[in-house]
C-alpha cells in the first residue's frame, strides 16, 4: 500500500463522509425555508419588506451554500473559491443591485431545490445504511462514491463555471487596470511637482547666482566669488533632488540588494527600532519587488507618523507560490486603510499584480498590515546586506 506524501491531504474518511451527510440533511431544512424567503422577497422587492427579507435570505443561503461548497471541495479534494461578487461597504442600495445582478446569487436558490429533494434524499440514504446492520456493507462500499455524485452535483450550482470565472477575471482586470492608470497618472504629477518645486527651482536659481557673478567679476571679484560659492552649494541641493526624485521611481539599494537588503535599510532609516525577519531564497520579478518594497515602506512611514509605536516589525517570506510580506506595530491600534491615500494606493500597486493588502488594527492594538502577492522567485542575484559577503 502506498503512503501518501506529507503534501496530500488524506481523502475523508467514511466517518467524516457521513458526517457530512448529517449536515447536509440537517441544513436541508433550512435550506429550503430561505429559498422561499428568497422568492418571496424577490416578489415583494417593490416595496420594503422585500428588501428586508432579502437582507435576511440571501446572507443566510449564502452561509449555507458555503458550508456545502466547503464540504464538496473537501470530498473532491479540488479548491473551489467563494465566487460571489463583492458588496460595496456602507451602500445598502449598490449592494442590493450587486447581489441581485449576481448570477451567483439564483444559482444558489436552483441549488436550494437541489439539496431539498434529490441532495437530501442522497445524504439521508448514506445515513440509513450506515444504522441499518443489513446495509452496512452498502454503506462501506457505496458511501464514497454517493458522497463524491452528490459533491459534483453541488459545485455544478455552488461554483462558478469557466465562463463566469472568465467574466470576473476580465471584470478585475479592469477595474485593477484603471486603479493602475490612476495610480501612474498620481505618481507622474508628483513626479512633475517634486521636480518643479525641487531641482528645477534649484537651477532656476543657480542660472541667476551664475549671471549675477558674471557681471560682478570685473567691478567686485569678491561679491562674485560668494554668488559662486553659493551656486556650489545650490548645485549639491539640486542633485540630492534628483537623487531623491530617482530613489522615488526605483531605490538604488533594491536593485543592489534585493527586496530583503532594502527592507533592511528601510528598518534602518526608522526613528523606531524595528525587527526584519526576512528569508527568500530567490528574488520576484522587478516590478513585484518594487511594488512589495513601496508596499513595505508605506506601511512602515505610518507606523512612524500615526501608531505611536515602541517597536514595530516585518516579516517576509514566500510559500505556495505568493510573497508575503507582514508588517506590524504595537501602537495604538485603530487603523483604516479607507480613510488614507498612501494605502488605498498600496492597495491599487498590488492590485496590478493580483496581490491583495489585508489590515487587522483593534483598539490599542497590535496592527498588523499582510500583503500578499503571487509570484515566482528566480535565483537569488545578489547577497543580502546582512549577509557574508
């Protein structure tokens, strides 16, 4: 007999398949009373009582539908998603047409009639020819395959099939495309504003200490020989401008260190002390370093300018195919990321990536900010700053 591997979950075992078929049969009941709240809600959506029943039904299936979905992909040992579509927070009439222009959403009521009748009758024969001494052979033999009919029966209904998968995928895709063009479009007008009020302003002045010193240099060598003095040093400010400008658009040390080295010059540059515990065995395309490494630093200049921290930290590593970055404080807790640009833009940076930024901040804390990105890692190029050289 072979022994699975430690990576492959085992299959469920009979007693779990029947366990599940208590549940099933229990939920069946239920199920069925919100498939007629449902329609019943649906047909009285004229005026308000339908929407109140639909703000009971439809959280209500939903969390049903859930636990069958979680169940079928368990006795199928298949990922399935939950594919119903995001609600808008703090809109109760945008996420009411959401939920009624989810296609989602009427398949788990033709699921309800489903896991009623024909589900229900499955899952209550798997339990009775495990009580019945006669039919328990039936039960030994037959249970697995009965559970896994009725399971693909369910994700016929529960999942999304290709077609809508496709649909919500073009849908992210385009609203994550134009987070990303206002993104670009925010980032280029800074750009233009830091160099307007920074360098350019800088040699605008040089360009005049310079004429003044040449018409100078004949009738007062020394007053000329100040204005060049200072034209020295308004060119040293220029170029940290232009440094400062270049490290914006890509840090020199990302590039030189790899995403861990400049986390670790980030951590550095803190008021705070702040621990990195960091391990990659590679390093993630460039784009996804620098998204991640602004990520970092966005997360890390709130901790300093809002938590009121002792000590902060952030964790960094890659498994499963994402890179994961957590970054933390022992501030005050209470943090929201819609209330702040600098991390609806983290947000949006991800976004373009498929990445996805999750904050936990109760009151007095800890805050903890996870961002999370899918991506290969090649081989590593360069030596972090930390180790041997």
């Amino acid at each position: 007999m072979t022994t699975p591997s430690p990576s492959t979950p085992a299959p469920p075992s009979r007693l779990r398949l029947t366990a599940y078929a208590l549940a099933q049969v229990v939920l069946a009941v239920p199920a069925l009373v919100f498939l007629v709240l449902g329609i019943v809600g649906t047909a009285t959506l004229v005026v308000w009582v339908g929407v109140a029943i639909l703000a009971i039904s439809v959280p209500s299936m939903r969390w049903i539908a859930d636990r069958h979905r979680l169940m079928a992909a368990r006795v199928l040992d298949i990922p399935v998603p939950r594919p119903y579509r995001p609600l808008p927070r703090g809109r109760p009439v945008e996420a009411l047409l959401v939920v009624l222009r989810d296609p989602m959403t009427w398949r788990d009521l033709a699921w309800s009639v489903w896991a009623a009748t024909f589900g229900f009758a499955v899952a209550l024969i798997c339990l009775l020819e495990l009580l019945l001494v006669v039919t328990f052979p039936i039960w030994w033999f037959g249970l697995r395959p009965k559970m896994r009919a009725r399971s693909s029966v369910d994700l016929w209904f529960l999942a999304a099939s290709r077609t809508e998968h496709l649909e919500q995928r073009v849908q992210v895709l385009t609203e994550t495309r134009a987070d990303l063009v206002d993104h670009s479009a925010a980032e280029l007008r800074r750009l233009e504003r830091d160099l307007h009020d920074g360098a350019q302003a800088r040699l605008v002045a040089l360009s005049m200490s310079l004429g003044l010193a040449d018409q100078l240099f004949a009738d007062d060598p020394e007053g000329a020989r100040r204005l060049v003095s200072d034209a020295r040093a308004t060119t040293s400010a220029a170029i940290g401008d232009l440094r400062s400008v270049v490290r914006g658009i890509h840090p020199p040390v990302l590039a030189d260190r790899g995403l861990v080295g400049a986390v670790q010059a980030l951590a550095l540059d803190m008021a705070l002390p702040v621990q990195v515990d960091a391990v990659l065995d590679g390093r993630p395309a460039a784009p996804v370093e620098s998204a991640v490494y602004f990520a970092v630093a966005e997360c890390l200049t709130n901790v300093a300018k809002h938590a009121r921290a002792e000590h902060a930290w952030v964790t960094l590593g890659h498994e499963d195919g994402r890179l994961r970055a957590v970054v933390g404080d022992d501030g005050s807790g209470g943090a929201d990321p819609a209330r702040g640009s600098g991390m609806l833009g983290v947000r949006r940076r991800l976004a373009a990536f498929d990445g996805t930024m999750t904050v936990s901040s109760p009151p007095r804390g800890p805050t903890l900010v996870t961002l999370e990105v899918p991506c290969d890692l090649s081989s590593p190029r360069t030596t972090p700053s930390s180790g041997p050289a």
